[in-house]
C-alpha cells in the first residue's frame, strides 16, 4: 500500500499502479461474482467488472424492471442472469447490492446460501452496523468485506467507459478464509475504484449517512432553496436567481474545485468574489456546524437507521416518497432549472 500524507496524516491506500489489474483478475480467476440487485450500484458494478475480464453473473427478479433493464445492458437470461436464489447458488462471491430495505426483506432468503467459505460483499456499512435493528448478521464461516464507491452506480459506470476511476473505501468485518484482505482489493481494483482507503463498516456508513444528509444532498439542496428564495423575494427573476444560485455553481465553480480545489477556485474568481467569501464563509460554518453534530450524533445513535426503516415498511412508502419528491420536482427553482437546461449550448 501507498503511504500518502493527507494534511500532516500519513494515510495507507491502494492504488493501480501497485495493485494492477492482472492481479486482481488472478486472485479472482475462479471465483464466480454473483451480483444481487440491480438497481442503483448494481449496473455500473458488475458492468465494469463484466467489462475487466471477472467472471460475473447477476441475479434479479424476474419480470421486474430492474431484470429488463439488465436485459437491455446485455445480459443473457440462463447465461450470466439469473433469479436471485439461483444465481447466489452459483456465486462463491455474493456482491449484496439490494437497497438497504430490500436487503433486510431478502436477508433471510440469502443466508440460505451462505455456505462454508463463500464470500458476503456489500457496498453499505448499515445492514452489518445496525444488525440490531437489520437482523443482518452473517454466519461465522465466510467472509464478510465492504467496497463503497464513493458516488453513485451511474457515475461510477460513466467514469469507468471514459477511462477514470471512482474513489472508494474498503473494509473487513469477517475473514474466515484468510484471503479477505486479498479479495476486497482485487473487487475494489475490478468495480473500477481510482484508489482504494481502508475503513471500517461503522466509520463507513456513519460518514455515508452524514454526507448524504449533509453536503452531498440534504444540505445543499437547503442552501441552494434559501439563497434562491431570499433573490426571488427581493425582486430577481427565476432564471437570474437559477443561475446565480445552481447554474454558476454545477457549471462552473465545482468543476474548478475538483480539478484543483478550493483555494484554486478562489484564486480563478475577482477580487470583489474572493473578498466576500473569505468574509462570509466562517459564518455559514459557524451557522452549520450545530446542526451536523445533531445529525452526526442522531446517525452514531441510529436514530436514522430507525427512521429509514419504519419509513420503508410503510405500505404507502411509494406514494409518499413520490409526494416528497414531487415537492422538489414542481418546486419554481427545479421547474427552472429544467428550462435552463434545455438552454445549455
């Protein structure tokens, strides 16, 4: 493993060049990767593996749309997809990519077929760190590994064909076999990972939980809704607060922070944008950070694993999801930005 120093933090991780993939395919040439689930990363996952040279099979309901869709990716029915109980016969490598409800639904289905040996792979730390409220608890004799692309199945698929690579974290929670460690990596190398950092399923699904609540989706939206409401309210246009409060931002700015961080962004923008960020940013950090640690902590004491799940054991769960949704969708600032997009040269 490659020692890198992360601000003054010596961290471990696995890249390609020291983890290649003809390594990867060697430790992995007899295993069979069954993928259980294809939905949100079980396309881009068993895809790209399917595309490395690993062999793949998947397993889905049938006469769902998720067993169309896998049709129309090119799966072949009785060839490489398969019911789910059939296809986790053949697999010595169960890859759980059911969404977190429907692995507690299926649980008890794929424990059948966990036998002596075989390999539990999931890309999620909450079926394993909330068992108590999951009911997700493997049996002594296998392994049990985590690979987590840090973004969506779509994205990681998208990255894959453009020749890029996805960063993901990796852990162990069970080594029965003793080539855990080994076969964690070589999957990580295989889903099509840009490097791989090792965590623990806790660590990994509280960090998930926070930022998908918090910066990565539940926080911007809520800041991306003020700023645009408060230009609204004082008299802008919608396309003028769209653009200044989304367009700007996913078009412009972000990639900037992503080719070469935040200080390089500032350094890109005027002198009048510099100042007023520096002058303001401290502020929304000082505004926010209560709410995180509320969040952090209402995640550590699994107050939103409780949450999820009573609210996924609804039988109006469907319609109520897509009410909320709704919300967003029929909102004027997504109403919007769907008209300016359609402007994008």
């Amino acid at each position: 493993m490659a020692k890198i120093n992360f601000a003054g933090t010596i961290e471990e991780v696995v890249t390609r060049e020291e983890f290649p993939l003809e390594k990867a395919r060697e430790i992995l040439k007899d295993k069979t990767i069954s993928v259980i689930g294809y939905g949100v990363q079980g396309p881009g996952q068993s895809l790209n593996l399917k595309d490395n040279g690993f062999n793949v099979i998947i397993g889905q309901r049938k006469n769902s749309r998720s067993w169309d869709k896998a049709i129309d990716d090119g799966w072949i029915e009785g060839e490489n997809l398969f019911e789910i109980e059939e296809a986790c016969k053949r697999g010595s490598i169960i890859q759980y990519l059911l969404s977190d409800a429907g692995q507690i639904q299926m649980w008890p289905t794929i424990k059948k077929y966990l036998t002596k040996g075989k390999t539990l792979y999931f890309s999620h730390g909450f079926g394993i760190t909330y068992k108590e409220q999951t009911n997700i608890i493997p049996p002594s004799d296998i392994d049990v590994i985590l690979v987590a692309p840090k973004g969506s199945g779509t994205s990681l698929r998208r990255l894959f064909v453009e020749g890029n690579g996805l960063n993901s974290s990796f852990a162990i929670y069970q080594d029965h076999t003793g080539n855990a460690r080994d076969n964690v990596i070589a999957l990580g190398i295989g889903v099509g990972s840009g490097y791989l950092f090792e965590t623990t399923f806790k660590k990994e699904v509280y960090s998930d939980l926070t930022g998908e609540r918090g910066t990565l989706m539940g926080a911007i939206q809520g800041l991306f809704a003020a700023q645009y409401d408060i230009l609204r309210k004082k008299g802008h246009s919608p396309s003028e607060a769209f653009n200044e409060t989304v367009e700007e931002a996913t078009q412009s700015l972000y990639p900037l922070i992503a080719e070469n961080g935040m200080d390089w962004m500032y350094a890109n923008c005027s002198t009048t944008a510099q100042r007023g960020a520096l002058d303001w940013w401290k502020k929304f950090r000082d505004a926010v950070y209560p709410v995180f640690e509320e969040l952090y902590d209402s995640v550590e004491k699994g107050e939103e694993t409780r949450i999820t799940i009573e609210a996924n054991q609804k039988s109006d769960y469907r319609e109520s999801l897509e009410k909320e949704l709704d919300e967003l969708r029929e909102s004027e600032i997504w109403k919007t930005g769907k008209e300016v997009r359609k402007l994008r040269p």
